[in-house]
C-alpha cells in the first residue's frame, strides 16, 4: 500500500480548501472530496472478518466507491476485464487517440456535460466514416472510447483513447474487411473530418443555447465573437494519434482496462506532503516522456485534481460500431465466424493477472493467504464525527 494518499492530502487539507474555496465549489467536487476522505475509514462503517485458515481477525472497512477515488478503481477493473474477454477478437488492435487544442478545452471545460459529448459523438463519426469509405478500409468496425481530462501534470487535456480491431465487417455483413498490416486509418485524413465535425456541433450548442461562459471566456457568449474562435479553430491543426498495433489481443486488454479505470493520479505517483506542499512523479512528454519530479501547495493540488471530476451520471466508457452494446452479441458471433474462429474468451496476460490479484488482496490473509470471510457488521460513524462525508453545497 502507498505510504501517502490523496485521501491523506483531502484530510489534513481539505477542510481549509472548502473554506477558500466555497463559492467555487460545485455539489460534484464536495462530493468527491467526502468520498474519499471517508473511504476505507470507520465513517462508512464496515465488518469484522476472520480468515478461515489460520483464524486471524480483522477489521475491513467499506469503500467508498466513487469512480475519482484511486482506491476503488481496484475491484471495479477486475469486473470490467472478466466482463471484456468475451468481446475480444484475434485481430491486430490500434490505439488512435483524439485530443482538443487549448482554446477548444477551455470552451470544455465551462461546459463539460455538453462538449465532452460532442468530443465523443466527433471522435465516434469521424472513425466510423473513414473506415466506411471504400477508399481507406469500406467496414463497420467497432471500437471502445474512454475519456481522459488530465495530463500528467493534472492540468486539463481532455482527450479520447480509442481501442479499435484493425479491420471490420464489409458494408453488407457478408466478408471481414482486414486493415493493412500495421496500418489502421490516415492519420491526416481523421483530424481533417475530426476538426469539422466537433466545430460543427459545437456550433450547433452554442445556437440551441447548450452552452455558458464565465470569467476569462464571458466575451465568448456573444454570437460574433464565438464565431471569430471557431474561425481560429479551423485555421489550427487538431492532434491525432495513432500507436502502433499491439502485439496480441490478451495485451489490448490488460492495457486498456489501465486506461478504462484510471484517475487524474495514482496514490502511487504521490511522494512527500510537507509543509503543506505535495510532491508527486510525473512524465513531461514533451521532453522525451522524461521522469519528473512536481512539487505544488496542497491548495492548488487539490484544485487540480477536482478538475477532472465529471458531470453526474455521465458515462466516460462508451462503445460504438459493432461493439455497440444494442447488438453487441449477435455482431460479434458474425465477427468470429467470419474470421473462423470460436466464440470463446481471450486469455487475460500475466502481468494483469498479477493486478487483478494485487487489487483483491484486501480479501485474502495478511498471515497465509487464506480467504478472509466476514463474521460480523461495523456501523456507520454517528452523523458528528461523519460530517465531513455529507454533502453540504
């Protein structure tokens, strides 16, 4: 386990944050900043297990299971991965990543409900409408889209990974259409439509009233000069990003479940919290993906990681083409029998083997490994010493 937490940095900073800080903050952040100063603590309660080898006892207390919390992430991949072996098909995968220039992610940023689903509604189109065209793939592939906001620095940089089968099924469902080796989609060609169809309808939000804007972009709310900045969108060029294919479909999935069930940082990234300063790792890509050390006040570190906290409800997983969850099923069948194989599950590889145990291990004994089973309930902590888990917006 981490020495420091971002749950530790929330509970020796938090309550001066919200004080700072309390016109700013929304119903969502006060959330999660409770949540996870409550998860795994006598606040939300808990049981008393004994293991059924050895005989030795132990409090275990509840998680909070909110989705920004780096302690939940655990159980929850382990579930998505065994859910997912089904859906694999032995195939090259491609990662193609669709990211915002800085003008387009501060309009998101004031508008995360609205814009981040017009990132994925343009990333989705733009995909499926080149590999439809007879002059680059003509098939209907599927493909699993996740949505970051963060960079490594925890800044916001919303972004799309998509994990995509290289190749689809032809137009009239009859053949499966192979991508070239090693090569998926023209680069170029994506951001070009990429670019059009996100201005499009960011366009369309702004006429049907969808969108807000305050402090530095207020001046963006009249019609004339929204439309000089999506001008200056057009004229700017929008980064996609295409990895090379992975070596087989056991590796796509170990990988991608990192990325379905990532948070802006890891508790394992966090360093030192000194002086009411946080110093945690992080990788400047922009200088050869160098190791670098970060060292910011509690303050702003929190700010920067409530950037990233979504919108209720919305879902950051979606999946498009066949891999739709409408006729995921019966498309997948048609896949695997075009292809000639069975419809069996893709093995998990090692390595994530080793994490989903790794993220189970709270449930197997410390002493034998014998499996720890629950003899007894912990109620919550009264309301008093449970305040900081209420919702107080």
């Amino acid at each position: 386990m981490p020495a420091l937490e971002v749950a530790d940095i929330f509970r020796r900073h938090g309550e001066a944050y919200r004080q700072t800080h309390a016109r700013q903050l929304g119903r969502v952040e006060r959330r999660i900043m409770g949540a996870i100063e409550a998860c795994r603590t006598a606040t939300l309660g808990g049981h008393v297990e004994r293991c059924a080898e050895c005989g030795l006892v132990r409090i275990a207390y509840n998680s909070c299971r909110n989705r920004h919390c780096p302690k939940c992430q655990g159980a929850a991949r382990a579930a998505w991965v065994a859910e997912r072996q089904m859906e694999l098909l032995a195939v090259p995968y491609f990662h193609v990543v669709f990211t915002l220039p800085a003008p387009a992610a501060d309009i998101a940023f004031q508008n995360k409900e609205a814009v981040y689903a017009i990132l994925f509604k343009a990333a989705a189109e733009t995909l499926s409408t080149i590999a439809a065209d007879q002059r680059h793939l003509g098939a209907e592939i599927g493909f699993v889209a996740v949505l970051h906001t963060w960079g490594q620095n925890l800044q916001h940089h919303p972004h799309i990974h998509c994990l995509v089968p290289g190749g689809g099924l032809s137009l009239d469902g009859t053949r499966w259409v192979s991508c070239r080796p090693g090569f998926f989609l023209p680069v170029h060609v994506l951001s070009c439509l990429f670019r059009r169809l996100f201005l499009e309808k960011l366009a369309a939000a702004f006429d049907a009233g969808m969108l807000v804007f305050f402090g530095t972009l207020a001046a963006l709310a009249d019609a004339s000069l929204f439309s000089r900045r999506l001008a200056e969108l057009r004229r700017v060029d929008w980064v996609i990003y295409a990895k090379r294919p992975f070596a087989g479909p056991a590796a796509v999935l170990a990988y991608l479940s990192r990325y379905t069930h990532r948070v802006a940082i890891s508790n394992r990234r966090i360093v030192a919290l000194a002086s009411g300063r946080v110093s945690f790792r992080w990788r400047d890509y922009r200088h050869h993906n160098k190791n670098k050390m970060m060292t910011l006040a509690a303050d702003e570190f929190i700010r920067r990681f409530l950037l990233h906290a979504l919108p209720d409800g919305f879902h950051r997983i979606r999946h498009y083409g066949f891999l739709a969850n409408r006729r995921r099923v019966e498309k997948l069948s048609l896949c695997r029998s075009l292809l000639g194989v069975a419809d069996t599950a893709m093995p998990v590889d090692r390595g994530e083997e080793r994490r989903q145990s790794a993220d189970l291990a709270h449930e197997l004994c410390p002493c034998c490994g014998g499996r720890m089973e629950p003899i007894g309930s912990l109620m919550r902590a009264q309301p008093a010493q449970a305040a900081a888990w209420h919702d107080s917006s």
